[in-house]
C-alpha cells in the first residue's frame, strides 16, 4: 500500500539536514545498506538505565505490514551519570544478547541482533562515547531519528514516517498498519491514542528491575504498582484536560506531547532540523516545529500501553510526577484553572476576528475587549496584563501590521504551542492558582463526564475522560492553516 502523504527523494530540506546537521551515526546508512535487506517500517527508542525490563517492550514489536521492521535502540548515557545508570545500561546490553543471541557487529559500539519482526539495530552510547551531559533523550532520539531518515532517503526502508517509542511501552498488533493506513495529506507528525497500564504485569514477567527506578537508589516492592498505577491514572487525566481546555480554547496546538506516541513524517522531520538535544521536553518542542509545517494528526487504532512506574529519568513528564503523586502519598494533583482556558478562547476568538477582510486589523484590543465581555468568567483588564507580559500582544500586532501575504500563518505561528503554555503559566501567575485535579474537572464547562469526581474511580475518569476526548477530536481540532 503506497501512504497517502509519501516520502519526496532528494528534497533540498532532507539533502541539507543529512549533510550538515545529521548525528554521525545516520552515515550508518551505508552500511546497512550493504549488509541488510531492505525494511518495510523504521522504529526508534532511546534506552536508559532500563536494565532487563527492555525486554517486554521488544517483545512486543509486531511484525510489519510492509516488511520487516528495523527497530534501533539507543542505549546511552553520559560518562559522569550514576553508577547505577551505567550497572542498568550493562544489563541492558546483557538482556539483548540473552534474548537474541550473538549479534553481527559492525563496529565497537554497533551491532545487529535478529528479530522476530525483522531486525534490532543496537548503539551502544553508553559503554563508550557517551552522550555530552544534558542533552539526555533528546539526542538519543536523534541519533536514532536521523539515521532512519538516512534509510528512507537511501530507499532502504519504504514507510515515510519516523515511529518513536519508548523502553517501556507494550505495542498493539496494528502498531505499523495505523500509520500505513493513515488517509490523509499533508500531515507533520502522527499521534498514536495511549493508556497507562498497571505496572504489576512488568513485574511478574521480568522482576524488580521491570519497575526499578535506578536513581533512587533501592528497588520498589511489588505492591508499589498498585500507587504508582493510580497515580499514573491521575497523571493521564491531567494530559487529557490539558488538551481538552486548548480544544474548546480554539487552539491550533491541542494535542498530546509524549515522545513515545510519535509518527514523524521523514520529510518534515528533515524541514525542523530534527529532535531538539534536550534533557527533557524535547517532544514539545519537536512538535511545535512540526506543527508550523503539516497538521498533528490523531490516529484511531489500538492504543500504546504506557508504563505506571516511577522514573527520574528526566526532571519532568509522566514518569516524574508519578513518583512525586506516590512519595507524597495522599497529596493531590494539581492542575490549571479552567477559567484559563476561557482566557485563551477570548483570544483565540480576538485573532480570527482580526483575519476577517472586513476587520480594520488596528482593533484587535478592541476585539479582546469585546470578547472579553461577552465570557462572565473573563476578566479583561487581567487578559491584556498577561497578553502584555508575555509579547504575545505585540507579535500579533507586529503580524497583522504586515500587509504581504502569509498573515495568518505569521500571526498563529507567532502563537504557537510554546507560546501558549508561556500565557497560561502568565494567567496563572495574575492569581489563577491550580486547582485540584478532580475540581477543576467538576468546575470545566468542557469536560462532562458521566462519573463525577471520585477519587476512588480515577481509572473509570480516566476511560471516560479518554472517550471525550475521542468524540471532541476532528478536523478543526488539528494542527491546520
């Protein structure tokens, strides 16, 4: 089956990147392309101090509608990381030649492993030449990313998109014929659906070091996934009301940012020059780029199963919080305001309005104003405070004082994801305090939820507030122009 949205050859953004800005490793190319066949899907994830519990995660791999899949795995840490860090990186590398045999090497740090589903590239950046310090996952990543943008390019592996995942996630039968199927054109980045899962399943199959969290020190009992499950619930309930308020907000960066989800088309992956090297966030702000050149899209299949444990693997994000919701046992979640997201949705309005042909574009503070006062929960003079604060005022004043073309893209690229998050956490800070999560869910006119607000039932708010989401999202809760 030929992709809807296929890959362009010789594209002068791909040609670019690979020559200047791609990561040493992409040049492996060549090699795989003299020693291996051809692969129908590529498949990238990072490894960190995940010790034997890998294995679950790549026995979960399904073979490929389009031919063998090529999964890379980066294995990596810096020379000054923990101990521990390293000890889990060894076992790591041990697990892989336990389940798969001895390897074909091609290098001290690279080598290949037979897989079910096709084959298992290993980088070794965690024995020798080590990442620099803090540039984390983010690099993984794109040591991983920019060598299978080298292999669709070199016509080695047929499907245009990028799949990156995480060590430990558990992949659903269709993992590769969602992205194969997608229909549409013009899209960036495709999102898988995702769910949190218990993490007593990894324990029983692999041991403690399925659920370890090897900065800290000590092993989790067994009973801790119990906690670190609801607290992972709770997490993903907080995700899922983000991208809710951002869609009845109107905004064009409604969707999820989670680094294991991610289907990036190799095209577009070249045009934003790749995965940011960043300890964490690296996926936001990935997808803010890719935003600004194709759509986010959503797709509909069977969900990734996400880990519950806890993690410090990087300073925030799923695995941070949960560890912070189960050392602080009874503390609740904090999220923002909805009232916040009304904030955002009068503006949003401000700058639709100010597209139309027949609005005179020096009235956009009078259009705040206007909208402001039609939303009881909205409080101008505090709007145009944070609106001032943050520049996000004056960009869009500086944008439609332009009277080329492009204003509309110059105008919401202007305020973009970043951006956003940048006016909430400024309308939080003019007195908008977090609020706990299961109030802000009572008091958001855009969450209704059969199941009101019971801390006892987080997984069943959590299934639900996963179908509104489903029913919320369509064309016009895209990334578009």
């Amino acid at each position: 089956m030929e992709p809807a949205t296929p890959f362009v050859h010789a594209a002068k953004a791909t040609r670019k990147y690979l020559s200047q800005y791609a990561e040493s490793e992409a040049r492996l190319s060549a090699v795989i392309t003299a020693r291996c066949g051809r692969f129908g899907h590529g498949l990238t994830i990072p490894s960190y101090a995940e010790g034997e519990g890998i294995g679950s995660c790549l026995k979960t791999v399904p073979p490929g509608d389009r031919g063998p899949v090529l999964m890379v795995v980066v294995v990596n840490a810096p020379k000054e990381a923990a101990a521990l860090i390293h000890e889990a990186n060894a076992r790591t590398l041990k697990k892989l030649r336990d389940d798969y045999g001895e390897p074909e090497v091609f290098s001290p740090t690279v080598c290949v492993y037979p897989h079910p589903a096709g084959s298992l590239l290993v980088i070794d950046r965690a024995s020798q030449n080590f990442l620099p310090a803090r540039q984390g996952v983010g690099l993984a990543r794109k040591i991983g990313s920019d060598l299978l943008l080298a292999l669709i390019e070199a016509e080695r592996v047929a499907s245009p998109w990028i799949h990156c995942s995480d060590a430990d996630v558990s992949f659903p039968p269709d993992y590769f014929e969602q992205t194969s199927a997608y229909p549409g054109t013009g899209a960036s980045a495709l999102l898988y659906r995702f769910r949190h899962v218990s993490g007593k399943s990894r324990f029983e199959d692999n041991g403690p070091s399925s659920v370890d969290d090897p900065s800290l020190g000590s092993r989790l009992e067994p009973g801790d996934a119990d906690r670190s499950y609801q607290a992972a619930l709770k997490y993903e309930i907080s995700l899922r009301y983000y991208v809710l308020g951002l869609r009845f907000a109107g905004s064009l960066h409604a969707f999820h940012s989670i680094g294991s989800t991610l289907a990036i088309h190799a095209n577009a992956y070249a045009k934003v020059r790749g995965f940011p090297k960043r300890e964490a966030a690296e996926d936001f702000y990935l997808l803010n780029k890719l935003a600004k050149v194709g759509r986010i899209e959503r797709l509909e299949g069977d969900p990734l199963s996400l880990s519950s444990r806890t993690s410090s693997r990087v300073p925030f994000g799923t695995g941070a919080a949960v560890r912070r919701l189960v050392e602080e046992a009874g503390s609740q979640l904090l999220t923002y305001d909805p009232k916040i997201f009304h904030y955002l949705r009068v503006w949003h309005n401000a700058l639709t309005r100010a597209l139309d042909p027949q609005e005179p574009r020096s009235k956009l503070r009078e259009r705040v104003r206007q909208f402001a006062e039609q939303d009881p929960l909205v409080e101008f003079p505090r709007l145009m405070n944070a609106l001032t604060d943050t520049a996000a005022l004056s960009s869009a004043e500086t944008a439609l004082a332009d009277s080329g073309s492009g204003v509309s893209r110059r105008l919401f690229d202007g305020f973009d994801g970043f951006r956003t998050l940048k006016l909430v956490h400024a309308l939080r800070g003019s007195g908008l305090r977090s609020v706990p999560l299961y109030d802000a869910i009572e008091q958001a006119s855009f969450v209704s939820l059969r199941a009101r607000a019971d801390p006892k039932s987080a997984e069943s708010i959590a299934r639900e507030i996963e179908t509104l989401e489903a029913q919320c999202a369509g064309p016009d809760a895209a990334s578009d122009r």
